[in-house]
C-alpha cells in the first residue's frame, strides 16, 4: 500500500508517522469526523461537507484552532500531495478526524486534528451495483436525538456496527435499517434510505437522521428530473410495499436495493426512478458512476 501523505496537528507527513496520544478522548468516541470524495480528482461537496463538520465542532464543543477556510486548504493540500498515486479514471474519499485531545488527567495537547486521504472500496460498490443491496430491518435502534443529535456526526458509532453485525446474521452482505424508539424507519450504518411508490420519492424525516449531503443532493436533482420527493414518517410496512428502494451515501452516491428483509424488492433492481437518479448523478459529476465501480472492482 502506498504511504500517503497526511495531515496531522500542524504538520504534512506520511501516514506511517502520525501518534495519536494513549489518552486521546477519540479513543472514548469523544470527536467527529467528515468522509468527503472527488470525482475526476476535482472535489465533490467539500465546502458542504466542511460546513458540517463544523456544525457537528459546535455541537459537541471542540475547537480545531482551525477556521473553515483553513481547513479546506489543508484538505486540498492533503489530496493534491496524493494525487500522483491515482490513475486518471481513479479517486479518493477524504477524512476529516477531530478529537478533543488528551484526557483530562492527562497533560493539555489541544484537540487532535486528522486529514488524510483514503481508498474508495471499489470490490464492494462493484457487488452493490451487479447485485443490489440487501436490506434488514434490525432490533438495534437509532440513537434517540434526546441523547445525541442525530445530525451531529459524531464519532461513536457503536450502535451502527452492532446493527451491521445483526443484519449480517441474515446474510453476509446484508446491511441495516434502524427503527426509531416509534418503530419508523430513520437511517442505515452510513447511509440514508429512500422508497419509491408510485413514481415519487419518500425518506425519513431529518430530524431522525444524519441528513447526508448525497441526500440533499437526490432531493435538487429529483426536483430537475421532475420526480417528486418528500420527508415523511416511513414504517417497516411502508418500505415492504415499495416499488424501489436505494440508498444514498457519500462513496458511491446511489446503491439500489435488490433485497428488503429477505424479500425481492418489487421492481427489479434498479427500478426506473433508480435508474433514473443514477444517470442523473453520471451526468452531473462527468462520469459513470456505475462504470467506475465495477470496472474497478474487477481489478
């Protein structure tokens, strides 16, 4: 694997030399963090992504002693100092890490600030396109936004690994759907979920979710392609009956769904409206998101 270069509390250096102290809060879940991506090495959503990361800064009040704009800079720096390591049809997802720093019984560094460059997992949005995306509906619930908000990337995530794991006890590549304390439909691990009836678009609530900026992003698109699209509560029953279902994240943008609670979605997979949204992103980022999956996933 390549030594990439990285951001880490100051400096420039290769991921092999960045120390984290033993006592870094990020180690108790006590920070946040961002995972943004670029499409033809140019930056996709950065300035929304750094947007919410310092939304999710004040929420849980750390300091990164960095403003927004610096951020971005480094950011762009930390990519441009990789970009020699991707092929022209190749790109990268880019994580932001920020942590509170040392505990408080230990001696005072600041906050931890991480950036660094990663892998997009072409093999696995490669089986997710020729396959589709098997969801379940798990026992494990969403964090009620009484005790976090939701909105709040935050980095203690341990309710979504323990969903993913119960979901794969269906299936090995089964991924999630938590309910609400109410029984309604909120989100997945890390990523949104939308149902298709009769040719318009449904998806929680925000106030449930992490809203994602893929999500965002589906509901100004629908709008040109003429597709309508609403938040509403959505029940287990809801998305049973649907006649598609995908899910929308970050790394792969649109992942149609083949499989709900074991069952065949009713339209094949991708449904029309799917199809549609997919295409629709191709033509907005300038590449075929498909393509580059699953010609990548062959390697």
């Amino acid at each position: 694997m390549d030594d990439l270069v990285c951001y880490c509390n100051g400096k420039f250096m290769k991921e092999s030399e960045v120390r984290v102290p033993l006592w870094d809060r990020g180690f108790f879940g006590e920070g946040v963090f961002e995972a943004s991506r670029t499409y033809h090495h140019e930056p996709f959503k950065w300035v929304e992504h750094v947007e919410r990361l310092y939304r999710s800064l004040a929420y849980v009040q750390i300091d990164p002693g960095l403003t927004p704009q610096q951020m971005m800079e480094i950011s762009l720096t930390v990519f441009r100092q990789n970009e020699h390591f991707l092929s022209s049809a190749d790109d990268y997802s880019l994580v932001h890490r920020i942590t509170r720093g040392q505990a408080y019984w230990a001696p005072a560094t600041g906050p931890t600030v991480l950036v660094n460059c990663a892998d997009l997992h072409y093999e696995d949005m490669a089986r997710m396109y020729r396959e589709g995306v098997h969801l379940v509906v798990v026992s494990t619930r969403q964090v009620p936004s009484q005790c976090i908000d939701p909105k709040a990337k935050v980095m203690n995530r341990m309710h979504q690994r323990l969903a993913t794991l119960e979901a794969q006890m269906v299936a090995p590549n089964a991924m999630p759907v938590l309910l609400d304390m109410d029984g309604f439909c909120t989100e997945g691990a890390t990523y949104n979920v939308f149902m298709v009836s009769k040719d318009r678009l449904f998806t929680p609530s925000r106030d449930k979710i992490l809203t994602g900026i893929t999500r965002t992003t589906i509901f100004g698109l629908a709008r040109e392609l003429g597709i309508e699209c609403y938040e509403a509560d959505l029940s287990v029953a809801d998305l049973t009956g649907a006649d598609e279902i995908f899910i929308t994240a970050t790394s792969y943008a649109i992942g149609p769904v083949s499989k709900f609670n074991n069952r065949p979605v009713k339209k094949p997979f991708p449904g029309p409206v799917t199809q549609k949204l997919i295409a629709g992103w191709s033509r907005m980022v300038g590449i075929d998101i498909v393509d580059q999956c699953v010609s990548h996933g062959k390697k």
